[in-house]
C-alpha cells in the first residue's frame, strides 16, 4: 500500500531546510540543490512543491513570520484576560530577541531576507519584506492605548519609534555581550515609552 503524503508537512520540511540553509550561508546559498541536501529529500521533489527558488523563499519568508505570530499569541495568551499592557509587550518583544538557537537562526534568516532585499534581486524583493514590521507597529499602538487611552495623541508615531528600536536591539542581540543586556534595555525603553508623552500630560499648576 503506497505511503499517503502530507503535502503540507512536506512543504514544511522543504522550507525548515531552506532556513537551515539562509541561516550558515546567507540567501544566494539556497538553491535547490542545497536545499535538497539539507532536507534529504531530491532535487525533484523540491521542484515539484515549489516551481521556482523565488516560490521557496516567499513561502519560506511567510513561515518565519507565521512561527512568530504562534509564538506571540501563545505567550500572550498564557498570560490571561487581564494582563498589563506593559506585560503583553514584554513578552511579544522579548519573543523577537534572538536569546536561543532557534530564533537567532530566523533573525538570520530576516536579516538575509532584508538584504536580499535591499539589492532589488528577482528572487525576493523589497515589497516581499514588508510583511511583518506594519503587524508590529500595529500591536504596539493598541498596547500603548490601552496604557494612555483610545484619543491619545502621539500613539501611532511613539508605537513606530518602539518597532523601530525593538529591531535595532535585535540586530545588536546577536553580538553575545549584547544579548544579556538586551532584557534590561527593553524595560529601559519601556520606562520611557510607555509613560504618556510630554503632550499628553496635565499642565502644571500655578
């Protein structure tokens, strides 16, 4: 009786290969034939799953980020109904530093993926990474409201100024002298981003 096939399992395992592969050698290492090697599986049936190098990196791209969202809602969700918006943050943000094997890798792996990117390559594009950064900033704003209130003003620019540290300290999380700061440097940034700005405060009394 022949095996039966999870089609989706097996597109699981072509781009988990693909990381592997981004991740020692950078974009341009994946190839079919690497690919292939890593996942133990042909350079046929590679092809067959995905026609081009450019349709394994687009579906290799969107796993990283998929694994991230799982990630963000199970961390968020452990924490309850009633969680602080500081909390909720915490542990989204925390998820994004590459503080273990695994998420150093995607971090890696992003970061060829931006690189790639930033060449104008056929093989991934600018308009191909765009897909996780508005997600985040949006997350952040709705925390930020709950913190300051829904009219709030300065919430949508204080929420990018956050996404946009959160991905430096990523980067800079991957040097090892780095990653034990990085921890206390998100509450430091926390303590001042999430007090209500100058603009939203009460004028001082006479």
């Amino acid at each position: 009786m022949p095996k039966l096939v999870d089609h989706e399992v097996r597109r699981r395992e072509i781009t988990t290969a693909v990381r592997t592969v981004m991740a020692r050698g950078g974009l341009e290492a994946a190839t079919f034939q690497s690919v292939a090697a890593e996942a133990g599986i042909s350079v046929r049936l590679v092809q067959y799953y995905f026609g081009t190098k450019r349709e394994f990196l687009l579906a290799t791209h969107r796993a990283v980020l998929e694994d991230a969202a799982i990630r963000f809602g199970q961390r968020v969700a452990a924490l309850g109904a009633d969680a602080a918006p500081r909390d909720a943050l915490r542990v989204i943000l925390t998820e994004l530093l590459p503080l273990d094997d695994g998420r150093r890798q995607d971090t890696i792996v992003l970061d060829a993926f931006h690189a790639a990117a930033l060449t104008g390559g056929e093989s991934f594009r600018m308009a191909d990474a765009t897909g996780g950064f508005r997600p985040l900033v949006d997350v952040i704003a709705h925390y930020l409201r709950q913190t300051r209130g829904p009219t709030a003003p300065a919430v949508d620019l204080d929420a990018e100024l956050i996404a946009f540290a959160t991905v430096g300290l990523v980067q800079a999380t991957l040097e090892p002298a780095t990653a034990a700061l990085a921890p206390a440097l998100l509450e430091r940034l926390f303590d001042r981003m999430l007090a209500p700005a100058p603009e939203d405060a009460a004028p001082p009394k006479n």
